[in-house]
C-alpha cells in the first residue's frame, strides 16, 4: 500500500527498538523508503524469521543484537536524529505469570532506552498500547481515567509515566496502539482464525464472544508513527492509533465461518480480557492529518481467496 505523506529526509539516521519484530519490520521498511539510515536494535528472542530476511535485502539498515535491558549497550548504538522504542513484551496472559520479566523489559527497557535518548540528544517515539486503559463501557479517549485489566497494561502504564517524567529533557510521543493485525503478526486474534482457517480447524472464541475489538492494519499503524514523527511537538502527546470501528469477535468469527465453514468452538474466558476495547482517534485525525484506510473484513476476503 502506498501512502502520500513524506517529506525530504535524506540519510538522516534513526533508532528502531524492536526492529525485527511484526510491527517494527513494517517500520523500518518504510523508513527506508522515506530516505532515512536506520539502526535496528532486537535481541532477536522473538524476532519474525520473514522480517529478518527481508531487513537483510535492505540498504542502509544495520541490525545489533541488543537486549533493551542493557544499558551500557542501548548507549552506545543509540545514535541519530531519533529513537521509535517498540521492544516490549506483548502477551497479556504471558504476563500474569512472568511479571518480572515483563517489568524488566517494558518498564526498565523504556527507561534504559529514554536515559540514552536524552544524553544523545534524540527525540524519542514510543508505542504503548489499548491495555492501559481497561474496561471501558465507550470509545476510549486519550484523556479518560486508565486502569489496565492485566499485567501487560499495568507496564505499558507505567513506561509511559516514564517518558512523561523525561519530557521536561527529551521530545516525546506516546501512541497507544489497538489491535494491530497483518502479515507476519505474532499473535492476535485475526491471526489466530487465519490460521485456523489454513489449517481446517474450527475458530477459536473465548467465553460469549460478545467482545469487541478494534483491529487496525500494521501499515496503517505505520503511517501513524510516521506522522507522529514528523509532526513531532515539543509538548509531549499521547494519541489512540486505532481504527475507531467496534467489531465484535463472534460476529467476526460468524462472518468467516459462513464463507470456510470450519466452525466455530467455544473456550472458558479469559481474565485477561476486557469486554469492550476501542479507540477515539479523533485526536490523531484532527493532529496528524491521519486516518486508517484498511477494511478489516476486506482484507479478510482478500485472505480467504488464497484457500479457495
């Protein structure tokens, strides 16, 4: 998909954190594009083998081998115009079960990252996600009351509490992501049923299926960092990267049902789960000039003709 929005940036050199993962890969990419000189940083324990296979055939990318969680290392790579930190551990119910571990990568990684960032003199982007907010009964706005329903949102909350208290030193945006789906995701929902689907297994909804989510596609998430990037404030901003379209998850999974007929089987619910989980994105609209441009249900059927 080819996005309008760029400007002149020739060569100028940027950090990605978590580089080799789902997201960032889709990132780096499109920085390359851009013009830019990227240095990837991942230590590659949950790196996507097409994503590093594909940043491999890129000019002026450089990839090390970094743990977030080692300072003295993110120091010294950490270099450039800018840093987009998207290390983290992402599994909500991973996260219930390894606290530490997630505290360490997601809370003390950011800071390490953030530490770096201010004594290089870089502005930094970081993606935090939906799982701060918790159960809400609306549309989730950036300035509502937050309280993260699991462990995961619980450090997501507190890494942007972090670069909050490092705005007074560096340029910071906070973009809170919501269901990002696409190719090479890791995990998620639409992936879990594609998968399903591929192999002749029935879809997998937990409890009612009566949630709902709000899916946004990875290069539409990328385009909204790279706005942010670019339309960067010296106040420091957090904006909801969503779709702003509720869908509910046995609704979907009725939809793809009726057009594979694998079926459909019914798990106990999770706790980690929140009911109701969608963005307000009139903020990043009215900010970034943005807007998601990929239907979730057509790129479904785009998908589903693959098998037909």
């Amino acid at each position: 998909m080819v996005y309008g929005f760029c400007r002149e940036a020739v060569w100028l050199h940027v950090v990605v954190t978590g580089g080799c993962g789902f997201i960032g890969g889709r990132l780096v990419e499109r920085l390359i594009g851009e013009g830019f000189r990227v240095t990837v940083l991942d230590n590659l324990s949950r790196a996507s083998p097409r994503v590093l296979e594909r940043l491999k055939n890129l000019n002026r990318v450089e990839v090390k081998i970094v743990d977030v969680r080692c300072f003295e290392k993110v120091l010294s790579y950490l270099q450039g115009e800018g840093v987009f930190h998207l290390a983290a551990l992402t599994d909500a119910e991973e996260s219930q079960h390894f606290k530490d571990l997630y505290w360490s990568v997601n809370v003390d990684g950011t800071v390490n990252v953030l530490e770096a960032a201010s004594r290089k003199g870089m502005k930094m982007l970081f993606t935090s996600s939906a799982a701060v907010y918790g159960e809400l009964e609306r549309y989730a706005r950036e300035d509502d009351p937050v309280n993260p329903a699991n462990f995961y949102g619980v450090t997501k909350l507190e890494a942007e509490k972090k670069c909050l208290k490092y705005s007074d030193k560096i340029e910071v945006t906070i973009l809170r992501l919501f269901n990002v789906y696409g190719e090479d995701a890791r995990s998620g929902v639409i992936k879990n049923f594609l998968e399903a689907v591929y192999s002749g297994r029935p879809l997998t909804v937990y409890g009612d299926g009566m949630y709902v989510r709000d899916f946004i596609y990875v290069d539409d998430v990328v385009e909204g960092i790279i706005r942010a990037y670019y339309t960067s404030s010296k106040n420091p901003r957090i904006l909801n990267i969503g779709s702003g379209k509720p869908v509910v998850i046995r609704d979907l999974a009725e939809f793809i049902d009726s057009r594979v007929g694998v079926g459909i089987v019914h798990r106990e619910p999770r706790n980690v789960d929140v009911r109701y989980s969608v963005a307000d994105i009139s903020r990043a609209l009215h900010e970034l000039g943005w807007k998601p441009r990929v239907d979730l249900y057509d790129w479904i059927l785009d998908k589903l003709e693959v098998i037909r």
